[in-house]
C-alpha cells in the first residue's frame, strides 16, 4: 500500500505546474516531429497537443497516443490520468482517434445492420466469423434492432485463412446480411470472390492495437473490449448519453 501511495503521489506533483491544454505551438510542434521521426517515420505529420502537465507533450502517431518531452529525446507510453476530476485524459484522446480512423473508413466498407425503427445509437463491433462469443453477440442482433441500435461490422479474421476467406465470402454474398447470419449460426457460406475491404479491416484493427474479438466500439470511440450482453451495452449507451 506504502509503494502504490507512493507512486500515486507523482500525478499530483507533476500536476501541480498544470497549463491549458491545446495546439502546440509551431516551433515546438516541428522540433518533436524531427526528433520522433527519425525513429517513427509515422511521426513527420503527427499532432502535437500541450498536456496539463507543463513540459510534456501529447502525440498521436497512428492507434497510438504517446507524451513527449518538449526537446522530444524523452517518451512515455501509458495513460495521463487526472486524479482531481478522475479522468482518463489518454483515453479521451483515444476516443478521438479510434472515432477517426473509423469514419475514415466509412460505412460504405462495412456490413451494416439496421434497426426497425429509427436510430437512437451505433456500434462498430470488431468480430471474426468463427469467435464464439462474436456469435454470441451476433445471437442477440433482434435486441439491438428492436432498442434502434444501428450495428457496423468490421471483419477481423485473428482465426486464419479460413476466417479470411469466410470473410470474404460474407461479404461478397447477393444477401450479406443473411450470409453473416448463416455463417454466425455454423453453416459454411458457398464460396465467392469480388473486390472487398477486408485488408483494410485488417489494417484498421492493427492501428487501433485491436487483439481480439469481439470488440464494441461507441459512438464516442470509446472501446469496450470481449463480449457483453446486448441489454447492458445498451444501458452503458444511455448512461454515457450516446
């Protein structure tokens, strides 16, 4: 208990000298660019945001949110929490970004299932063909339909090629949404072939450091990792005011 004290005082210290979080100025922006980049090449163009601790900086380079110190020779990889206000300031960030990388991606290159009535919320959930509790969670499709969710599917195929061609033949079925609901339910989907965004599922899931299914993402771009039932995704949903 006297080492977590410990090292729950270090916020309260560093927080102590707090400024306004925001843009980095363009001097300061540039110098931590040059410095990451020439270990991250990703970095050349990364946002550089000041953080409430005075010194360290705030960089988003691709899935990833790292702090920085200002001359950019020091980095750290972890979350900022605010003690005060008990706020997780790395997810915020994340949410962001996981809410970017999505919408870049862009409905058009997902298979997505419509609610009955009018939308009140969406999920982008991250699943495999051949994940148990992905099916699961499929199972439970009327709950979200008929509570107005609009449910976005992003393939990952973590089960190998089998997976990978599962996926392909889902998506490039005449009826998508009945071959998922048949492979969802164990039954092999005929094989097809056509031009499809399952790489680029992939490359998705690798930015945002996905590494396993199923995965829920919030309208907020908050995650919500593993398998939860239908009813208290939708409670969370409500009680975060999505």
């Amino acid at each position: 208990m006297k080492v977590l004290a410990k090292y729950l005082l270090i916020p309260l210290f560093l927080l102590a000298g707090a400024v306004q979080a925001g843009n980095a100025d363009s001097k300061t922006t540039q110098k931590i660019r040059d410095a990451l980049s020439k270990h991250l090449p990703s970095a050349a163009q990364a946002g550089v945001k000041t953080t409430p601790m005075k010194g360290i900086y705030e960089v988003a380079v691709g899935g990833t949110i790292l702090y920085v110190s200002e001359d950019g020779r020091y980095v750290i990889n972890g979350n900022m929490l605010d003690l005060q206000t008990r706020r997780n300031l790395t997810e915020e960030t994340m949410g962001e970004v996981r809410k970017k990388l999505v919408d870049e991606l862009g409905e058009k290159n997902m298979l997505v299932y419509m609610p009955d009535g009018k939308v009140k919320h969406t999920i982008t959930v991250f699943t495999d063909i051949y994940c148990p509790y992905c099916r699961r969670l499929h199972s439970e499709m009327d709950e979200y339909k008929k509570n107005g969710v609009k449910v976005r599917y992003v393939f990952l195929p973590f089960k190998g090629k089998r997976s990978y061609d599962a996926s392909v033949n889902v998506w490039c079925a005449d009826n998508p949404q009945e071959a998922m609901n048949k492979a969802k339910a164990g039954e092999e989907i005929p094989h097809k072939t056509c031009a499809n965004p399952i790489d680029k599922h992939k490359a998705l899931g690798s930015d945002l450091g996905i590494r396993g299914t199923p995965a829920i993402m919030f309208e907020n771009g908050q995650m919500s990792p593993g398998y939860v039932p239908a009813k208290k995704v939708i409670q969370q949903m409500e009680a975060m005011g999505l």
